[in-house]
C-alpha cells in the first residue's frame, strides 16, 4: 500500500506542479512572517533573505501552467510548420548548377562542331542524297544483306542525282556515298540522345538551376527540330522538277543555310551555356577577384566596347549564312581569283543583276533575288562581307588598345579581344585558299571549320565583356560570408 502512495505522490507532482508551487510559496511565505515577528529588530541579512523570499515566491505563484507531455506532443503536431515547407521549395532546385553539366554542355558543343565539319564533307563529296528516305529509328541500321544493299541502291537510281549526274556509279561507288551519309546521320541521333536523356536526369536529379533547366530543354527541342530540318533540306534535292533539262539535282540554298544556321545556334547555345556555369562557380570560388572583375566591366569607357562585339556577332553569323549560300550554289567554282573578279574587283553589272532569275514581270524581285540565287553576286556578296568582317576585327583590336578602354579592360577580356584578330586573319587565309584553288575538299572542309572557329572566339570574347548580375550578386554574398568568418574567428 505504501507503494501505491508513493507512486500516486510522484504523478500529483508531475501533473499539478503549479499547484505545488503556490503552496510552496505559501508555506515559505508563513515561515518569513514567523521569522521576522520572533527575530530582534531585523538584521541586514534577513532583510535580503526576505526580500530574496517573496521575489521567488512571485515567481512561483504568476508561472504559466505547464502542459504535460502528451498535449505538448498533441499541440506541436496539430500546428503547421510554414518554415520547413519554405525551406524545401527553396532547396528545390540548387542556386547553381553542377559543374559536371558545364562539361556535358562543353562535350556536346564539340559533338556539333564536329558534326558540322562532317556535314561539310558530306557535301561536298556529294553524298548528301544518297539515302532517300527518313526513318528516324530504323534508318540508324546499316544495310546487312545484298538484298537490303540492292534495295537502298535501287532507291538511289530512281533519284534525279543518279539520273543526271551519277548514271555511271556502280553499287561499290554507291556504298562510299551512302557511308558519309549515313554517319552523318547517325551522329546526329546521337547528339539528339547523348543531350536529351542526360537532361532528363540533371533536372530530375536537381543538378541544375531553374534557368538552366529551360535552357537545356529549349536545347533539346532544339536538336529536334534539327533533324526535321535535314530531311526537309535533303527532301528539296529529290523533287520531280529537277528531271527538267538544265537543272542540277542539289539541295535548296536556302534550305542549306536555314540547316547550317540552326547548327551554329545550337552550338552557341550550348557553349555559352557551359561557359556561365563555370563562371559563376569560378566567382563562387574566387570571390575577391570576381568582384574586382566585373567592378572593372561596369566601368562607361567599355561600354561602346561591348556594343560593338555584340554588333561583331550579328556580323559574323550574317557572313556565314552567306558563305552557306555559297556553298549551295557552288558559286566557290567561278571567278576562282582574288581580289578581282575578271576585269575588275566586281563583274558587270548586267551579270550581277540578270533577269533570269527573276520570277515576275514588272521585275520587283530583280534585286533580292539575284542577290540569293544569281551564284555571281552570291559570291560577291560573300567576298564583302568577309572583308567587312576582317576589317571591323581589325578595328575593335585597335580600339581595344587605346587609352581609357585599355586600362579599363580586364586581362581576359583583352585576350579574347585579341584572339578574334588571329582567328579571322587565319579564316581570310583559308577562304582566299579555297577559292583560288578551286574548292578542294580539305581546303574547303578547313574554311567552314575556321567560320564555326570565329564564331566560337566573339562568343567567348562577348562572354567575358558581359556582366551576370545573378552570378555578380552570388559572389558579393560569398565575399560578404568570407570577411564575416574572418572577423568572427578574428586574428589568430
């Protein structure tokens, strides 16, 4: 029995504490009033004990009512907690993203340089339209019988290519052609998959930031609408109207460079994109010098700087998709001498403007039509946008190098600046090459690589020009969070 009351004596001090505390300062409260009428007058010590007393047993009377564990537990379960809910929708996605996606972007970006020097090869060894069909899946199979090889040729010979300019070609010769084709084409399969599945599981995986998970999916549409875009330029080259007496069974110019240019801004676009997340994990890591950077970026004298290599890229892009042009005209395989052209630097002018090419009577599409069609003025065209480029190049270093710009530029930045001179001196080079001698396959194939290699250089040199806020901000933070760790630790 005495058991029981023990233990019913423990759960009344657990569960009505505050009623034990009132009677405890109730009781301490009656000893002080005895204490002090049987003392002599009050001493100082008393005094202090006594006020000490009923300061505690205030305390002890005005204390909130605890509440027991189980309805704590009850209390804290039943009530929401809107701060882990915030912090989880934050931690989504990272602020940065991984460095391992900046090599998978820099990788595929080689993949589609490589890709489109092949291309080149494909075209110019006239393999282009060797494989008259499109499937995307079965397609990626390289014939394995006589039968199938008999059957892919048969395909061929119905072609206006074969009728016209191959009418001689044996299955041998055939067999080379449809090679470089179908490489060309199984490459790109498999840019498309090497891109694609990896972004399904960098965004699955929350390896990249919101931002760059938009990018690396407007990519990857991207890269589709590629592949539809081959087929509907090598479709161009297989239509009835080119049995006609006097055509040249070849594939639209047009088609030609609207294929060509999506190739280039699918590279860009992945360049540029790998390129800003090393930067900015370079910025994380190197705080001082990030801001130190980006401070001298802000400075006005670069200002017109900046605008002009902008400028620089719309040019270079312009240049190439004239040199497409070139190439879907074969307009390399005339006035094969430079700088003149004939008699002089431009042929007549009843050449640069024939009427052949234009469709309607009153002759409202004379201009613009021989402008994209006319291989005379195509290639003229082409001869002063590339000197136009060179020269604005040649500008922009000079400019670089004067006074305010130059101290104001940073080493990077200049250096890409620089770059850019010896890339387009070596372009020139190649395209004067390639025409004199009369479009030789390596030549040419070395002449489309230096145009990609341009591009890539006023890429670069307009990247270190540009200012990321977001990246700008994260480094201050990281700056911020350095001198507060220092100042924290103080001097050792």
């Amino acid at each position: 029995m005495a058991f029981f009351q023990l233990g019913l004596r423990r759960a009344a001090v657990q569960l009505s504490r505050p009623s034990v505390f009132c009677a405890r300062a109730a009781s301490n409260a009656s000893q002080q009033q005895k204490l002090v009428q049987l003392a002599t007058p009050a001493s100082t010590i008393l005094k202090l004990v006594s006020q000490a007393r009923h300061t505690q047993s205030r305390n002890y009377a005005s204390q909130k009512v605890q509440e027991s564990p189980l309805s704590k537990l009850a209390t804290d379960i039943a009530q929401p907690a809107p701060s882990s809910d915030k912090s989880e929708k934050k931690s989504s996605f990272p602020e940065t993203s991984s460095k391992s996606v900046a090599y998978w972007l820099l990788a595929s970006a080689a993949s589609v340089f490589g890709i489109v020097i092949f291309g080149g090869l494909t075209r110019l060894t006239e393999s282009g339209l060797s494989i008259t069909e499109w499937r995307p899946v079965t397609g990626s199979l390289w014939p394995g019988s006589q039968e199938e090889w008999e059957s892919e040729f048969e395909k061929y010979r119905a072609s206006p290519e074969f009728k016209m300019l191959n009418s001689t070609m044996n299955l041998q010769e055939f067999k080379q052609i449809y090679f470089m084709e179908w490489t060309h084409r199984l490459w790109g399969r498999f840019i498309g998959m090497s891109f694609v599945l990896p972004t399904i599981y960098f965004i699955a995986r929350r390896r990249v930031t919101p931002r760059m998970a938009c990018t690396l999916v407007g990519i990857s549409a991207l890269i589709g609408f590629q592949g539809f875009i081959g087929w509907w330029m090598v479709k161009s080259g297989l239509k009835d109207d080119l049995f006609a007496p006097g055509s040249h069974p070849r594939v639209s110019q047009y088609r030609l460079a609207a294929h060509l240019a999506t190739a280039f801004v699918c590279y860009s676009w992945m360049l540029l994109a790998g390129l800003s997340i090393l930067r900015t994990h370079k910025a994380i890591n190197f705080p001082e010098q990030a801001v130190k950077n980006f401070t001298a970026l802000q400075s006005p004298a670069l200002r017109v700087l900046r605008g002009s290599v902008a400028a620089l890229t719309v040019l270079i892009f312009t240049t190439v998709l004239s040199g497409a042009l070139v190439a879907g005209l074969d307009a390399g395989l005339i006035y094969n001498e430079f700088p003149t052209m004939g008699n002089g630097l431009a042929p007549p002018k009843s050449e640069l403007l024939d009427k052949f090419y234009s469709r309607h009577e009153d002759g409202s599409d004379l201009v613009w039509r021989n402008m994209l069609e006319n291989p005379s003025l195509v290639q003229l065209d082409h001869r002063i946008l590339a000197m136009t480029t060179f020269t604005a190049i040649c500008a922009l270093v000079a400019y670089s190098r004067s006074g305010r710009v130059k101290a104001a530029l940073p080493p990077a930045a200049r250096k890409g600046i620089t770059g850019l001179l010896h890339l387009v001196s070596l372009q020139v080079a190649l395209g004067i090459s390639t025409l004199i001698y009369m479009v030789p396959i390596p030549l040419a194939a070395a002449h489309q690589a230096g145009a990609l290699a341009l591009l890539t250089g006023v890429l670069v040199a307009g990247q270190r020009l540009r200012i990321p806020k977001a990246t700008l901000a994260m480094a201050q933070r990281r700056l911020a969070q350095l001198a507060q760790q220092a100042k924290t630790q103080g001097p050792k």
